[in-house]
C-alpha cells in the first residue's frame, strides 16, 4: 500500500516478513505477477496487487482462546505439566484478536498467512475452460427441446452435484480453481428456458 508517498507492506506480508527476519529492501515486487523474498519464496499476485488465499490453508492454524492461555500460564507458574503444548509458539506467528469483533475477520489474515507459509496458494483454471463451458451450454441449447423437463431436471442435480465435488477435488489436491458460477448460472438459465417457454410447435401431416 502507499501511505503518505511510502510503501506499506499489508499486514500479512508484514506478519511474514517479520517471522522470516527480512528487511524491506530486500524484498522484490514485480507488479502484477509476484512478490519475490529474499528466500526463495514467490507470493503471486494480481494486476491489483491482490492475492488469492487458500481456505485449505486455514486447516493448518491452531487456535487457543484466552481462558486456555490462562491455564497455562497458571500450570507454568506453579511448574505442574501444561495441559495443552505450547512449546511451538516461540516460533510462530501469534495473531491476538477479540472474539466476535465484526471489525476482526477471524479467518483472513491467519488464512492469508497460512497460504503464504504453507505455498498454497490457489492457481485460477486455464481462461479457456469458460469458453469451453460457454460452448457446450451453447451446443446443449441446440438439444433443448428433445429433453424431457423432468429428465433436465434430474441432470441438471446430477451435473451440479458432481460439479461442485470436482471443484472442491481441484482445489483441495491440485490448488485449481476452476469457473463455478459460470456452468451453474448457464445451467440454470437453459433449465428456466425449458420449463418456462413451451417447445416449438411441429406440424403434423394429418391423412385425410
């Protein structure tokens, strides 16, 4: 961010340049591509210098609440063995927020973190699948009227179920997004179509 003719890191990016000791100007940014640390590690980003976390990557944060942390520190004091470890904590990041804060997200930023510690991030699918769904929404609306409306219906469940467990199978094995509201809004429009609008009307040669 630029703050008064100064770049900010975001609070991430902060939170894990702090965690792996590094400077500001040892940091490389290439706008609209990626951020570049000093260790290696490459932190994509958009043309608006966002980045797309991975909510899998929230499976890796520990959560502790206060009364937790009270315990523990009253089983250290009196030197009787903790009740939960947190021997780890010395070299992690540690996030403080108030429980039910509607001005504290509680899953983005560790989330964000987490991705970036992790190398999670998500990749979007390639730009030609949603013309490849555009088309074949496209070549099923040539067909329309040969389906049944009881028929399209019991696909059209089928296909989104399955759909949506592909979408999920992607993003939890090979970190790919693919298009979801894209095949399910043309779903739905072409199954409004049939239900509503009445096939077109065939003459019949009536023999006399």
């Amino acid at each position: 961010f630029e703050y008064r003719g100064e770049i900010v890191p975001s609070f991430p990016l902060q939170a894990i340049m702090l965690w792996l000791r590094i400077a500001p100007e040892e940091v490389k940014v290439n706008l609209g591509s990626r951020i570049i640390l000093p260790n290696g590690w490459q932190i994509p980003i958009a043309s608006d210098g966002t980045v797309m976390i991975n909510p899998v990557a929230n499976q890796s944060v520990r959560r502790l609440t206060l009364s937790e942390l009270l315990l523990a520190a009253q089983e250290h004091e009196k030197q009787r063995p903790l009740s939960i470890d947190l021997a780890n904590l010395r070299d992690q990041i540690v996030l403080l927020r108030l429980a039910n804060d509607p001005l504290q997200p509680p899953n983005v930023f560790s989330t964000a973190i987490a991705t970036i510690q992790n190398n999670a991030y998500v990749r979007p699918a390639h730009w030609a699948i949603g013309w490849a769904i555009i088309l074949a929404a496209a070549l099923l609306s040539c067909f329309l009227w040969m389906i049944s409306r009881t028929t399209l219906v019991l696909w059209a469940l089928i296909f989104s179920a399955g759909y949506a467990m592909l979408v999920l199978s992607l993003l939890g094995r090979d970190r790919i997004w693919l298009p979801t509201f894209l095949p399910l809004a043309l779903l739905g429009f072409l199954l409004v179509v049939r239900l509503a609008i009445p096939g077109p009307v065939q003459n019949v040669e009536v023999p006399e």
